[in-house]
C-alpha cells in the first residue's frame, strides 16, 4: 500500500486539480465562437429600395399637401366672393326697398306741385295763405325724399338723355339749341342715383330750310 506524498505547497484545490485531471468535471469551459457582425446581404440591398420607397411616398404626400392648399386657397376666394357679394346686395336691397312706397306717393306729390301753381296763379283773397300752405307742405315732402336717397331729375337747358328723360313733343330752336330740353311737363326722379321715375320734357328741334338739302 502506498502511501501518497504531498507537497508542503500544494493546497487541497490543487490535489483535487490533479484527481480530475484535464477531462475532469473542474475542467474550464471552451471558448465560445464569436459572433458574425456582418449584415447578411439582402438587408444591405434592401436598403437603397426602401430609401426609393419612402421619397416616392413623400413626393405623392407632398403633391397631396400643394393640391389640397390650392382648393382650400380658390375656397376662401370663393367665399370671399360670396360675401362681397351678399354685402352688396344687402346694402342694394336696403337703398331701394322704399321704392315701390316713394312711387306711389308720386302721383300726390305732383297734385301738391299743380295746386301750389294754381294758387300762385289764383287772384281770390285767399290763394296766398293757400300757396304758403301747400309750399310748406311740398318742402317737407322734398326733405323727407331727400333723406332716403331721392333726387330730381334735372331737365331744363339739359340735353335730351333718353336714359332719364321722356320726350313728349318738340318745339322749334335755333341750330345752337337743338336737342337741348325746353320745358318740363312732368319731374323725373332718381332712387340714389338710379331712375324711378323719367322726366316727361319737350325737346328743342332745329329748323331745316326746305331749299336746303342737296345744295
């Protein structure tokens, strides 16, 4: 039997290093293999392709975004429009709704403009008080016309304007004064600036010579 022998300096790991021996279960584990770090190639191809892609798509996206403002811009046009439009009418509706009203009023303002003449004209005693009391009348009737937009057509030394004046019969003039209104036979008047009601007038005509012609 023998018996072993044991170095001063060996301790127990290192006896039981030498028991197991190199294929022992206290054997150190293999080195492990290191990792591959190179990409596998169809990830590097993939990459200019998906690049393509995302320009493509933000190029579509950006068209997108340019039509969408120029709808929302012709829009705010088209709206912009409208309400100037819808101002306007407003604004026309609210000049000329008293129209209809100041027409048929007209006939009695012209009553008023008759008597007044008449008066004036009459020698009984008491055709001044009257004058004096339908011209008041007639002046307040002018000023509440006034406020609403109504204005006398004007007529006399005027030329015929077949836009805001009715010929009702001509007179002979000398050539200087040809188509030139002599007298009014009934006032025209205007709705801010647009006719109501045309002037009834008697227009100036030249003479013509019956010698002269071909001459």
């Amino acid at each position: 039997m023998k018996i072993p022998i044991h170095d001063a300096d060996d301790s127990p790991q290192d006896e039981r290093r030498r028991h197991d021996g190199p294929e022992g279960h206290g054997a150190s584990p293999a080195p492990m293999a290191e990792p591959d770090l190179v990409s596998p190639p169809e990830e590097v191809t993939a990459q200019p392709e998906r690049v393509q892609a995302l320009e493509t798509a933000l190029a579509e996206k950006t068209h997108e975004c340019a039509a969408t403002r120029e709808q929302l811009l012709r829009l705010m046009a088209d709206f912009d429009n409208y309400r100037k439009r819808m101002n306007r009418q407003s604004e026309e509706a609210r000049q000329f709704a008293v129209a209809d009203v100041v027409k048929a009023l007209l006939p009695g303002f012209d009553n008023l403009e008759r008597a007044l003449t008449a008066a004036r004209h009459s020698a009984a005693p008491t055709s001044a008080s009257i004058a004096e009391g339908v011209d008041m009348v007639l002046r307040q009737f002018r000023e509440a016309l006034a406020k609403v937009g109504v204005s006398e057509v004007q007529t006399q030394g005027q030329p015929f304007d077949p836009t805001r004046h009715e010929a009702v019969d001509t007179v002979s003039v000398p050539a200087s004064h040809e188509g030139l209104i002599v007298e009014e036979t009934q006032r025209g008047y205007l709705l801010n600036d647009r006719l109501l009601r045309p002037a009834k007038v008697i227009v100036g005509k030249a003479e013509r010579n019956a010698n002269q012609g071909g001459a």
